[in-house]
C-alpha cells in the first residue's frame, strides 16, 4: 500500500479525511520562476504541508512523477522548454487511471481560452497569479480530500473485488466437489476400489490435452468425465452385481444407464453439466455406429464422449469387476490397437497409446 492509500484508508466510514492526514500530502511545485517556487514553498510550510517538492524545470516532471508518487500538482502554464499544456499531456496517462491525481494550475494568463484548455487537458483546478494564499490552500485541502476519497474508495473495491473473487472460487470448490461426490455415489455400487472415476477424469484430461483441446476444455472434461457412469444409481442391483454374464434383458436394461445419466445431467445452465451428460449419453457409442443408445457413428460421437470412452475402456478392463477379474495391461492395449476405428475414434486411440508410452502405466 502507498503512502497516499495509507492516508485514504485512516478513515472507513465515508467522512472526510483528517487534517494531519492531508498535510502529509505529496506536493509537487513545477515553475520556472525560482521567487515563485520559493513564496509557494514558504506558504505550504505556514500551513503544515511537510512533503513539498519542486523544479523550475518541466523537463524534470516524468522523473519527479515516477520518483515520488505525488498527490497534487502546483503547475505554471507558460514555461520555456516545455509548457504547462505539454506538462499536462505528459501526466494525462497517469491522472486516467481513477485515482483522481490533481493538478492545480497556477498562471498570470487570464484569458477564458487558457482556462478552457488547462481544464480540458487535466487541469482539475485553476488560479491567476498573484495566489491569494488563503484561496489557495482552500482549494488545495478541498483537491486533497478529493483525492485520497478516490484512493479510499478505490481500496475499498479492491478489497471487495477480492472478497467476491475468494467467495467465488468457494462456490467452485464446493460445485467441484459436490460432482464428486456424485460420480462416487454411482462408482460405490459397483467399484471396490472407489477410484475407477477419478482415473477416468485423470486419463480423459491428460488425453484432451493431447488432442489439443484449450486448458478450459481440457478442464471441463477432468471434471465431467468422472460423472460418465452415474445412470447406474438407476441400475438394479441384481443386474450391476451380477457376477455372470448378462441375459439379452439384462443388457437392454443395464443400457439405460446412459439415458438415466443424461437425465439426471442435462437441462443445466452450467457448462460442465451439460458437458457431463454429453459424455454420459454417449459415452458408450462406437465409432462405427454399432454403439447405444443412439447408434452415432464416427465424428456424430462427441470428441468429449469419444476421448472418455477410450479412458474408460482401460481401466474399466485393466481392474477387476464385479463379473470378470482384470486383464493383464499388454492384452487390453492390445484390444484398444484392435478396435482402433472400430470402437474408438483412431486419433484418440494413438494419442492414449502415445501417452502411455510416455508416462507408463501408473503415470497414466
């Protein structure tokens, strides 16, 4: 926090601010006339302002500016070298960014037209010389407080800016969660392990981002994919714990799990939701259009439902089951090589392979 913030933020309850505060102030003087410069000087000091800069020469005010961070500005207009009006046009980037820098100018020119541009170029204030001290150190307490209320103000975002963005990303944690938990409710009635969802959110994520997908997609299907299988709440359990094969009944009915997925998904107004019933509907489609329940067929599958069903196939056959025990990992590669533009999308099947030769079994 700045020195001037320091000042803004003594007071929080919208007054105005105090005395001591404001006579801690930052001034800068800029005149080319040196008796000038010191009758200023010695008017500040009367009235209590102990940080008061100053230069005859406008050539020095982007050094002093960037040095010193002032909070107002006493300026000439007419100077050689380089005029108030340049002066102006050198600070205007910095009196844009709402912090409400005053600059108070100070100018025998009395003309309307010179007052009109020094207010239209940044000028906050204006006075003709000879300064009546007490006008001028009314309206320089009146620039100040104005100031260090934007600056207090501006605090007073920021710290409420925070606040709603640390709220925000709570809710997200808390939507995150509340997901896996649910994937876990339908992965408890059939997994032993408990991790079959996870691995599969794991692989689909690390498998989008080898197809390209942006770190936003790639993030949306890390927490969809898990959700691919929560149609099975809607399974009966002597269906999904059945230790033997299925009857063609059995099949129909267990096919569901796809339809009842998506329903419990679809309808959101959230992006991974309705992500997370794409995958569940069509998860289980194959690449050449003999897959349920819509019998899709190549690119008419979602790249999300596509790239989940490779990540899901492998695992699912390389862990035990309720109606099989695990298959040794070479003969399920060997199967995804098998179905490569069968089953699967062949683009997603190299990647997988390609990652798995990268990373390992584990890592993978």
């Amino acid at each position: 926090m700045t020195e001037s913030m320091e000042f803004a933020a003594q007071r929080s309850d919208g007054s105005m601010i105090r005395e001591d505060a404001l006579k801690r102030a930052k001034i800068l003087i800029v005149d080319d006339d040196r008796a000038v410069v010191t009758l200023l000087e010695r008017m500040l000091s009367k009235a209590g302002y102990g940080h008061v800069t100053s230069t005859t020469d406008p050539r020095e005010v982007p050094r002093l500016h960037a040095e010193l961070q002032p909070d107002l500005f006493l300026l000439d207009l007419h100077m050689p070298g380089l005029d108030g009006f340049q002066v102006l046009e050198q600070l205007e980037p910095h009196s844009s960014r709402g912090t409400f820098l005053p600059i108070l100018v100070l100018t025998g020119d009395m003309s309307l037209e010179t007052r009109r541009r020094a207010l239209a170029s940044g000028a906050k204030d204006f006075l003709t010389k000879p300064v009546d001290r007490l006008e001028l150190m009314l309206r320089i307490c009146n620039l100040l407080e104005t100031r260090f209320l934007y600056l207090q103000a501006r605090q007073q975002n920021e710290s409420l800016e925070e606040e709603v963005r640390l709220r925000t990303r709570e809710l997200e944690d808390a939507g995150y969660e509340i997901l896996e938990r649910l994937a876990k409710t339908a992965e408890y009635r059939d997994d032993n392990t408990r991790r079959h969802t996870e691995r599969v959110g794991i692989r689909s994520a690390l498998l989008a981002r080898a197809l390209g997908l942006s770190e936003h997609e790639v993030h949306l299907i890390r927490q969809a994919a898990p959700l691919h299988d929560v149609g099975k709440i809607g399974v009966p359990d002597y269906i999904l714990l059945k230790p033997g094969g299925l009857t063609p009944e059995e099949v129909e009915i267990m096919k569901t799990h796809t339809l009842i997925g998506a329903q419990i998904l679809s309808g959101s107004r959230f992006p991974i939701l309705n992500l997370a019933a794409e995958v569940a509907l069509s998860h289980h489609e194959r690449w050449d259009g003999t897959g349920y329940p819509r019998g899709l067929a190549g690119e008419e599958i979602p790249l999300s439902a596509r790239i989940v069903a490779v990540a899901d196939f492998f695992d699912a056959l390389a862990h035990d089951r309720p109606y099989r025990k695990a298959w040794p990992v070479g003969e399920v590669l060997a199967e995804l090589r098998h179905q490569r533009g069968r089953q699967f999308d062949a683009r997603v099947v190299d990647a997988f392979l390609e990652l798995f030769t990268a990373k390992g079994a584990m890592a993978l």
